[in-house]
C-alpha cells in the first residue's frame, strides 16, 4: 500500500501502522546538524518525521533560517545560530552538542562531519550514536572550494580520519551505495534521500497541459550548473521560460546571473519552502538536474531528481553513469553534457516539438516515483534500524 504524506501541507510522511507502541516503549532520540538549518528535507522532514512518526520522542537541533515553515508533528525543533565556517567548526560543534546533551535522549543521530569527534565522547558516556553520512568524504574534499591546492593531501588524510573516527558509531546511515563502502557492512543502513509521495502530485494535472516551464529547485552556484541554464534559457522554444527557485546565492551571484542575456526567460523565485518548492514543479513540464561533474556529484542521487518524477515531469539531467542507469532504467528523460547550454536547449525543444515523448517521459517518471522511488520504503529501513536499538 503506497504511503501518501499527509499533514498541514501535505509535505511530511507518516507510517501506516494498526498500532502505535507507547512512548514509554520508544527511544528519546535528538537528531544534530550544526551546519544545516532545520528545515533541510533529508535531516526534518524525512528523517526527524517519520520517526516521530513511528512514536519515538523526537528533538532537532539545526540552524536557524528565515524560512518559515511548520515543524513536522511530534518534532521539537531547537534552533542554533547561523555561524561562519570557521565558527561552525569550533563553537557550533560545542554548541550543537551541548544543548543535545541536555535533552537526556539516549540516542545521537549526528549529520555533519565537523561532529564527528564527539563520537568517541559520547559513546564513552553510554549514549548510543548513529552518524548520519551524507557524502564521501575522502572523495570529495579535494572540490571544496575553501581548500587551498596545496593543502589537498593534509585534507584527504583528514577526511580519511574522519570516517575512521565516525566508524565508532553504533550505526552509520549512508545516502548512497557509494558512500556506504567506506563502512562496515555490518554497521551501515543506506537511506536514500527519495520523496515522499504527495497527494498533490497524484492529483496534478497532465504534464502537457502545463504551462510551458522548465523548472530548477536546489542551490544556485556555478558546480550546480546555474550559468549554463541560464545561458540555455535564452535558446528555449518560444513561450518557454526557467523556473528557478534556490537558496545559497549571494547579492552579487544573484546579480551577475541577471545580467546574462537569457535572464529575461527566467522566472525567480527565490527560497521557497520545500512543499513550495515541490508545487513549483507541478507548474512545469519539465525538470533540470544538470550539476557539473565533481567527486561531489557524480555519484550523489540528488533529492530534485526524485521530487521531479513524482511531479510527473521528464528529467533533462547530466550524463554521469549513475544518472544514466536511472533516467534509462526508467525511460524518464534526457541525459545531456552539462557544460553545453545548447545541447541542455535542444533537449527542451524536443519536449517542446514532440508531445507525446513528453507524455511517454513524464508518465513513466511518475510510475517510477510511486512504484519505488519514494521515501516509504527508506523510511522502513530507518526505522527498522531504531527497532533493532530498541531490541
């Protein structure tokens, strides 16, 4: 049985179950991110909620934001101030783990690299601890862009470090396969960051009879290949326009974008909330996810993707092999160089010309979202996983 989200906005998942255990049966758990502010869709809205879901008192603590959206039901949000790298690094790691200390929860569901060293703490003072690893980090070091050249090695061997320190965990939680070889298989649990399915999407209307856009939801930044679609956006067919909607960009980013020629095809948004953002896509007829090729990225499933063929939409993506077994596992969209604005252009004028590879790409994305893609069975795993603590 599929399992539709339900709430206030219809955003947040539940568990079907014809029993809730007591919540004197079920483990205190405080989830911590000092780097992600509280609204992240991985961390709250999948993770923190279907847990609070399945009964399990739930704290959260995160960054503050200016987006102002509801707290999942059963999650106890406590918000920590925004820092800058360096103070993340130092003071909000302190400060995270401080006030989730303080919380008394017997479990430490930790998400960000930077907490890593209090593993061998808290273990140490009987709290049971899950490390929540959302990217390789050995790999991807090297593409951080606050990483001078020369201190690339000094990095990697820290890294390494890093995920020796964090294989102290109880359990690791890893976002793909990829990241998951880098632990034990005896101690790691993969939770991909699939959707979950909205009654909305079920009830939207036909991909063709959509207003004529091609959406982008994510962080606007040169590695997520934001000039180049901007760049395409000029050659889109008449009456197409891009649809954007992100967080990350600074003033003057946002400003050498609006002064491309194609800007004038561009429809901003600007941060949105998560059921905002995904609404968004239920106006387009089709979805972009042409990140560039990084260690970052290129074997990353990345939340758009799996959001835009619940929506229903073909997916115009980057040609990375991982992508490629998915887009033509599922005969769901079109594999592009992301470095080439005009090849990302003709791949929207042959939506644009040809309907019913519109219809054909749309329909089988939709199918794949509520037959597999979708948060309930990653939710499961997570769940059976704090079953496994509780036994």
């Amino acid at each position: 049985m599929k399992q539709w989200a339900t709430g206030a906005n219809n955003y947040w998942p539940t568990l079907n179950s014809n029993k809730t255990p007591s919540a004197q049966q079920k483990k205190s758990v405080v989830i911590v991110s000092s780097a992600h502010p509280w609204t992240d869709n991985r961390i709250h809205y999948r993770e923190a909620a279907t847990l609070a879901s399945a009964g399990h008192r739930v704290t959260l603590i995160a960054v503050e934001t200016n987006n102002h959206v509801p707290a999942a039901p059963g999650v106890n949000v406590v918000r920590i101030r925004k820092r800058s790298r360096l103070a993340r690094f130092t003071f909000g790691t302190c400060d995270a783990i401080i006030r989730a200390l303080r919380t008394r929860a017997q479990v430490f569901h930790l998400h960000d690299p930077e907490l890593i060293p209090a593993i061998p703490f808290l273990r140490l003072i009987g709290k049971t601890v899950i490390y929540d690893a959302h990217e390789d980090l050995s790999s991807q070091i090297v593409d951080k862009p606050y990483i001078p050249a020369k201190l690339a090695g000094l990095a990697v061997s820290g890294a390494k470090l890093l995920v020796s320190v964090s294989s102290m965990a109880d359990h690791v939680v890893a976002a793909t396969e990829k990241i998951a070889e880098s632990y034990p298989t005896s101690k790691v649990r993969i939770v991909r960051n699939y959707p979950p399915l909205r009654v909305a999407d079920h009830k939207a209307l036909a991909v063709s009879s959509r207003a004529s856009n091609v959406v982008y939801v994510g962080a606007l930044s040169d590695s997520r290949g934001i000039p180049q679609i901007v760049r395409a956006a000029e050659l889109f067919p008449e009456g197409w326009n891009l649809v954007l909607a992100g967080h990350g960009a600074t003033p003057s980013y946002r400003g050498s974008l609006q002064n491309l020629t194609g800007w004038k095809r561009v429809i901003d948004h600007g941060v949105v909330s998560p059921d905002d953002a995904r609404d968004l896509m239920l106006s387009a007829r089709v979805g972009l996810v042409t990140l560039q090729k990084t260690a970052a990225y290129l074997d990353s499933l990345p939340t758009k993707m799996f959001e835009y063929m619940s929506a229903g939409i073909p997916i115009i993506a980057s040609n990375f092999p991982l992508w490629r077994k998915i887009i033509e596992t599922y005969d769901c969209g079109t594999l592009v160089d992301e470095t080439d604005p005009v090849e990302i252009a003709n791949a929207v004028q042959r939506y644009a010309d040809d309907r019913d590879l519109l219809l054909l790409h749309g329909g089988n994305a939709r199918r794949a979202a509520e037959d597999a893609l979708n948060w309930g069975s990653q939710g499961r795993v997570l769940t059976d996983l704090y079953s496994k603590l509780q036994g």
